[in-house]
C-alpha cells in the first residue's frame, strides 16, 4: 500500500484559492462517499428497516426513494437483534442484494476492546469485501462505556475508521424519550444520553422523525 501523504501548511490566501472539490455522494443528499453518519429516531418508528433499504439501494445501485445511489459493496452489522428475528424480514427485500455482507455480532460487541477473533473478522471483513458502507445497528451496542462520556464519541468513531479507513460508516441510535412525569424514570437503553459528542464529531446527522401520526408516515431530516 501506498503510504499517503502528510499535509503540509499552506497560506490561506493560496488556500482559498484552489477550486473546492466537490463532495462524492453515496446517496445524495444523504450519504457521503466517506465520514460518520448519525441515524437516530424513536424506537419502533423504522430505523432498521431503512437502513436495510439504503443497504439495498447502494448494494444495487437503486434510487433511496427518489434519490440516486451510486452502486458499491455493503457490510451490515448487527448488534441489536438476533438474527432469527431478522432474517423472515430480511427476505421481504426484492430484489434481495447481491452486494450486501451480514455481520452478525449480537447480542453485544464492545470495539474499543475487541479480541483477536473479532479483530481478525473485521480485519478480513474490510480485505476481503471493501464497503462502500459500513451500517453499525445499533451504536449503544459497540461499547461498554456511558453515552454520557463526551470522550467516549471520538473513541468509538476513531476505532471503526481504523478498521474501515475507506468506507462511509453510518451508525443508527435512539431518541431520548422524555416525560412529563418526573417519577418515570428513562430506560438506559433508549435514552439518547451524551447526544452531543455523537453529534458534533458525525459529519452527516439524520433524524427520522413522524410526520404524520394518523397515517404512519415518517420523515428523514439531515
């Protein structure tokens, strides 16, 4: 491998100079060729099957409703459920993606303390398959730490890229719920804790949100 270039200091005069290189789309607007993508919504609303549907659209190279994918391999890993509950649902994809890699981990992995296997499966992972995308469901799932740590965020992020220096890395979490009560107490696995570190070091944020309670209909915003 090519040993890649350290940057040097340049004057901003110059800088500002030099045409802007325009930003590689997986999906666009949505996806980046490369970075951190932040999925999150309210449990239940659909961020797994979306995230399926991208998985499906760039795996094939088929439009993410209306929007245009540009074709490329996809790793898929699963954290959050076992894959008995997954696979009938998985089968409702048509056309099912030919491009599409399943890596199931369930029910936890912590990828800032992998042991050889799991470092060895990721490692081959990457060698053997190349993704475009990497989809991380669900990020609670990848660590041991509290989302509330503001350092936790770039630790996480920083040890997928070192695994997956190529590809765009899309990571889908919770909403926080919130109450009006004050008695109920918020469940640590649904609790969108930290949310700040996750967000300010992502490149890209998507929030699927409800848009319309009485016909089920959701809304993606970026």
């Amino acid at each position: 491998k090519t040993a890649k270039r350290m940057p040097t200091p340049e004057l901003l005069i110059d800088l500002l100079k030099q045409d802007d290189k325009p930003i590689e789309w997986l999906v666009e607007p949505y996806i980046p060729a490369n970075g951190i993508i932040f999925l999150y919504g309210k449990t239940s609303i659909g961020k797994s099957p979306l995230s399926w549907k991208l998985a499906q659209s760039v795996s094939e190279g088929l439009d993410f409703f209306h929007c245009p994918a540009k074709q490329g391999p996809v790793l898929y890993i699963e954290i959050d459920t076992h894959l008995t509950l997954v696979k009938p649902r998985l089968r409702l994809l048509d056309p099912v993606p030919q491009q599409l890699w399943w890596l199931d981990l369930y029910p936890r992995f912590d990828i800032l303390n992998v042991n050889p296997d799991q470092h060895r499966i990721l490692l081959n992972a990457n060698e053997k398959i190349r993704p475009a995308l990497v989809i991380i469901n669900t990020l609670r799932k990848t660590h041991s730490h509290k989302d509330g740590d503001s350092n936790i965020a770039s630790h996480v992020y920083s040890a997928f890229q070192g695994r997956f220096p190529e590809s765009a890395l899309l990571f889908t979490h919770h909403d926080k719920k919130t109450f009006k009560d004050p008695q109920i107490e918020t469940s640590d696995d649904e609790a969108f804790s930290g949310s700040q570190a996750w967000l300010n070091d992502a490149q890209f944020v998507l929030h699927l949100v409800i848009k319309n309670k009485d016909e089920r209909k959701v809304d993606l915003i970026h």
